[in-house]
C-alpha cells in the first residue's frame, strides 16, 4: 500500500472519530434540556386570609352626663344630677374581611351594660331637739342599663396593631333605678315625716329609654398570633352615644372599654403561574 493510500485512510478514521464524538456531545447536551412540561418552575403558592372569626368579652367603665332631677313620677327635692359614673361586661361575637393587605372590614355584635350612678349634695338645716344642725342632703340615682348593639367598622392593619373606626347602633334591652334620698351624715338621729332616716327610698324600671341609640366606636387593637389560624387580639375602644338615653331629659353616656378577642382566620391559596411558561 502506497504511503498515500495510508495517509487517506488515516484522515477517514479520524473524522470518523471525530464526527462520533460531537453527535455524542450534542446529545448529551440535548437530554439535560428541560421539556416543555419540566419548563415550568414549581408553582408559587401564596396564602390569602378569606375571613377572621372571633369571640370578644371585656370590661366597660361608662361615663354618664346629665341634667335631670331622676326617674319620672318620683317627687325629688334633688336640685339636679349631672355627672355619673358606672361600669359593665361586655362580650359578643365579630367578623372581619380584607378589603385591600391593609384595611379590613370589622361587623361586631354585642351585649354591653351601660349602667351608672350619680349623686348630688344640697345644704340643708333640720332641728334635733331645740337644737339646728346644718348638715347635706345626699341625693343618689342608681340606673342598671344594657345594651345590643350592632358595630361595623373599618380596621386599618400596621404590622401587628389594628386602628379601628366605626359606628354603633344598638337598643337598649330595658333597665332599672334606685333612687333615695337622705342625710349625707347618717348618724345624725333625724326622723322624717314619713317616719324613717330615708326622706325617700323609690325603686321600679325605666320605662321612657330611648330604645334606639346610634353612637361611634374608635380604638386600638394589637393582633398576637398563637398559630397560623389562631390569634389573640387584645383591644382598647372609645365608644360614645349620640343618641340620649332619655328623649325628654338630657342624660347621655359613652364608655370606655378594655377586652381581648380569640380569633379564628380561614385562609386561602393563590396558585401562581410560572413566568418561564405561563400554563
């Protein structure tokens, strides 16, 4: 065979050689290519809270304001009440939907006692004997209020803490009084002329309450997370009344209240495309 011949052939083989090779690097490349079905990046999951539920109870210390002499059909030598003061539970239940990452929409319904007492103090002057002693009048209005109300409001989320803004609407359920009148110094031995050291002792129910009350509720939430669906949200709420307890007689109330909700949110999931190759 002629040195040509050999070299001819030697160039055959090396190509052939080299041919194979690259047809086995293409292919190699070729299998670590995703598919069109592994082009898809896992999907991103994203939790979307749908609705919180929750119960709420707490502590209401009520302010009372007024300029009435008591309770209708009671003869009172009281010259006025004006200021009061009480306190009451509340509790009920609340629901909360987002309506945008920060602002919720917050319905709450609740049971609340407005009640409250006042009294009032005159100069007076009663005989003891041969004697004139100056002493007081104390005069006292005891009022027992509760309330239903319906509360919906917008709550605006930062981080944690919770601003609330609202309105209330609610009737009252009925109430009582106790109202007496008597010597501020009870050991003074006075007997009135109906024979007792009480001028006057008169209890019953109030019976002319404005039954619809319309007020406003504004406060501060902060919500602790116990899990991922269950939280505790302790509150502090401001909530007036527009509305007078009494039509006839000028007697309002708001109260401040201190309470927590235990509260349950139900979440949803959002199924992100990926963006490589939208499905």
């Amino acid at each position: 065979m002629s040195p040509m011949n050999r070299l001819l052939i030697c160039f055959c083989a090396l190509l052939c050689v080299t041919s194979v090779t690259a047809f086995a690097q293409d292919d190699e490349e070729t299998s670590k290519l995703p598919t069109r079905r592994q082009a898809y990046i896992d999907p991103v999951v994203s939790n979307s809270e749908i609705l919180s539920l929750g119960l709420h109870g707490g502590f209401g210390s009520t302010s009372h304001s007024g300029a009435f002499k008591g309770a209708p059909n009671v003869l009172s030598c009281c010259p006025e009440f004006s200021s009061g003061s009480g306190s009451g539970i509340v509790f009920g239940l609340d629901v909360s939907l987002p309506l945008t990452e920060k602002l919720r929409f917050l319905g709450r319904i609740n049971l609340q006692g407005l009640g409250g007492a006042f009294e009032a103090s005159e100069s007076t002057t009663v005989r003891i004997g041969n004697q004139a002693v100056e002493t007081s009048f104390l005069h006292t209005f005891d009022a027992s209020l509760s309330m239903i109300a319906l509360e919906p409001a917008v709550e605006y989320r930062l981080g944690g803490l919770g601003i609330v803004a609202g309105l209330r609407v609610g009737i009252l359920s009925g109430g009582t009084y106790k109202q007496v009148d008597e010597l501020s110094d009870k050991s003074i031995p006075y007997t009135f002329p109906n024979g007792q050291q009480v001028f006057q002792n008169a209890t019953g129910d109030l019976t002319d309450l404005s039954s619809m009350q319309i007020g406003a509720l504004a406060g501060l939430r902060y919500h602790v997370g116990l899990s991922n669906n269950l939280s505790v949200v302790p509150e502090v709420m401001f909530a007036p009344n527009f509305t007078a307890l009494n039509a006839d007689r000028d007697w309002g109330v708001s109260s401040l209240r201190f309470g927590a909700s235990v509260v349950l949110t139900l979440w949803g999931k959002n199924v992100i495309a990926s963006p490589v190759m939208p499905k």
